[in-house]
C-alpha cells in the first residue's frame, strides 16, 4: 500500500506488518486504518491510497 499526502510526501507501507505492529484485529476494515492515519511531515490526512498485489 502507498499514501500520497497534499504536502507531496508518499510512504509504502506493508499492510500485514502494519496491522502486526498495531495488532490490529482481522475485523478491522482498512479504510479505517487510512483514516486514522497522517502524514509524518506534514500531519495531514492522506488525500490518495494504492494497493498493490505484491505478486506482480
């Protein structure tokens, strides 16, 4: 997964390692999780989210 924030910041993150740090419950969906989240320069919210398969 990758965020983009207004203030041009990106960060990948890896949505299993993520949900394995915050020990996240498997009923938590993952726009939830996005909307928790923000940016580490700006503080802002994300304002884009992609998901990729990492099989290709």
């Amino acid at each position: 997964m990758q965020l983009a924030c207004r203030c041009g910041h990106r960060a990948p993150l890896h949505i299993g390692a993520l949900a394995l740090q915050h020990e996240l419950a498997s009923t938590v969906r993952l726009y939830q999780v996005v909307e928790r989240m923000g940016c580490h320069r700006c503080g802002r919210k994300p304002v884009g989210v992609e998901v990729k398969d990492r099989r290709r």
